[in-house]
C-alpha cells in the first residue's frame, strides 16, 4: 500500500494543496507537548478528502471517464468527487443524505455535479447507490474503501512527516478509516517509532469498538455533532489495515468536540469542522497523553453557519 500511496503524492503534484502546519504556543502550555497542526482545512474542498477522490479519479480508464462516477457522501468527499469531476472532465452523481450540511450540497452542486437526496432513516445510502447502478453503469468510488482512495489520503501524513521531523505520536480522525489507516500506512513506514492513534466520537465508536475486539461493528447514522463521522463502519479495506497499522483509537464526548472547535476558532482563528477537531479534543480532554512532538490532522474545515454559531455560543 505504501507504494500506492507514494505513487499518488506524485499524481497528486501540481493538484492537490500542500497544507500548512501550524502551532500554537497556548496549545502547547495546556497539553504539555509540542503540538503540530497538519491543517487539511486549507486543501482544495476544504478537507483531506480531494486527495483520495483525485488521485481515484484519475486513474480511471477512458471509458469509465465516459460514462461517469457516483458515489455516496455526507458532504466532504461528495464535492471532492464533484471537483475532480469538473477538472478531469467526468459527470458525477453524488447520494447525500437529507440531513447533510447544506454548505457541502450547496458546494457539490457548485462544482457540477448532480445530487441526488435519501432519507438515511428509511435506506442506507449503499443500498440506494445499489439500486441506481442497475439502472446506469456508473464507476462507484466509495468515501474511503477503495485502494486509490486510501493511497490518497495517505499522503497527508507524507507531507507531515517532510515538515516536521521526529513525530513520536499522530492522531487521526476516524470515520471510515481512510485517512486513519491511510496515514498508519505512511507513518510506519518513514517514521516506524512513532505511534498512530485514531480519534473517534463516544456516539460514533464503531471504529473503536471494531479495533479493540478484532471484529467489525456498525454503527447506524450515529448522533454525533461530528457528521463525518457518520460512517456505518470500517471498510473490507480499512478494517485490516487499521488493525495492523494503528498503535489504539480512543473516543471523545460531544462536550469535548465543541470544547475543541471553540479553541480552534478563539485562540487559533482557525476554522475546523467537528470531524476534523477530534485530535484536538482527545488532547484537550485529556483521553490522549501527548508525545513530546504531537502530531495532529485537522481533517476539514466545512461547517454551515447554523452549527458553527451553535458551537461558538455553547458554553462548556
């Protein structure tokens, strides 16, 4: 796997922002730890996600281009699909449900592609995607289980460990893994000491309770703040690699996850979707013991006003 995610670092060259890291003194002083902020908020889309769909993208064949892609997504990976869609020229259909984030549908249809609207408490959106694909056959590229997803996604810890050297703990968030094991892949293999940890929300822990009794489990449309996080579960691919690549997830309350957006804004001016502030709530709340050299993967930063304004006037 790394070598497929070192193949598409380079296919992701010249399209793919290379985010910065950012510090905070403040941060430091309350967890006790140097802690590096890979910020994926600034990448094209707004999150992590257009690596993983451009790099999947762009490797299909002329005929699957032709004929178009659809995919299934809360949001995130929705307009990364779209926007890969429009530069490489390919039609996209993408399923979201009626509750995503009206920002993210808003930026999908944006970017050109066609969104199609389910009702996650009567269908599950595989089951939806299923019933389109006997009609049509579009190219299905899932929000994370899928090697050339995967490999793009683990780019955003190669970038890491090139701008910043001896990182001894990264933490991840964790909806369907793909960032996660993408970026346990990478880490042990540049920097084999340094440990992975994947971060989840306590409504959403289909992940951890997967990683911690070596079988699967699903969680169905959890209530958590964090809707990146919405995955029913681990994938067939994410799963192994989880398993085999991450050093321990850990979980996060609600409180800790909005305690973790309102730091980010107010002290940092950074804006960060719930999702993508996991590692920094972990940290804040004290379920993660930092390293010495704290590395963490602000996911995305795409939130509609309405929960953000919720969030800022939220007293914790």
């Amino acid at each position: 796997m790394f070598d497929k995610i070192k193949a598409a670092a380079k296919i992701l060259e010249g399209q793919a922002n290379i985010t910065p890291v950012m510090t905070s003194r403040t941060l430091n002083d309350l967890v006790g730890s140097q802690v590096f902020l890979k910020c994926e908020n600034y990448q094209r889309v707004g999150a992590f996600k257009f690596r993983g769909a451009f790099n999947a993208m762009s490797q299909l064949t002329e005929e699957e281009k032709r004929v178009g892609v659809i995919t299934y997504s809360s949001g995130n990976h929705g307009q990364a699909i779209a926007l890969a869609g429009k530069l490489l020229n390919v039609q996209t259909t993408i399923i979201m449900p009626g509750n995503a984030p009206v920002t993210k549908r808003k930026a999908t249809e944006g970017y050109g592609a066609t969104v199609l609207e389910f009702d996650p408490e009567k269908t599950t959106r595989e089951d939806f995607a299923k019933a389109l694909l006997e009609e049509k056959p579009l190219t299905l590229i899932p929000p994370y289980d899928h090697e050339n997803v995967i490999a793009g996604q683990g780019t955003v810890a190669i970038e890491l460990h090139k701008q910043i050297t001896g990182l001894d703990l990264i933490l991840a968030p964790c909806g369907g893994g793909g960032l996660l094991s993408g970026t346990a892949v990478s880490t042990k293999n540049i920097n084999p000491k340094c440990k992975v940890i994947g971060i989840e929300p306590e409504l959403a822990d289909d992940a951890t309770k997967s990683f911690r009794t070596k079988t699967l489990h699903t969680a169905k449309n959890p209530p958590t703040i964090a809707d990146g996080t919405r995955t029913p579960s681990l994938g067939k691919l994410t799963f192994p690699l989880v398993l085999d690549y991450v050093d321990d997830m850990q979980t996060v309350t609600e409180k800790a996850i909005i305690k973790a957006v309102q730091f980010l804004f107010y002290r940092m001016k950074l804006v960060v979707e719930p999702s993508g502030a996991l590692g920094v709530a972990a940290l804040l709340s004290d379920i993660v013991k930092p390293g010495s050299k704290t590395g963490i993967i602000l996911s995305g930063g795409n939130i509609d006003s309405k929960t953000m304004t919720m969030i800022l006037e939220h007293r914790v």
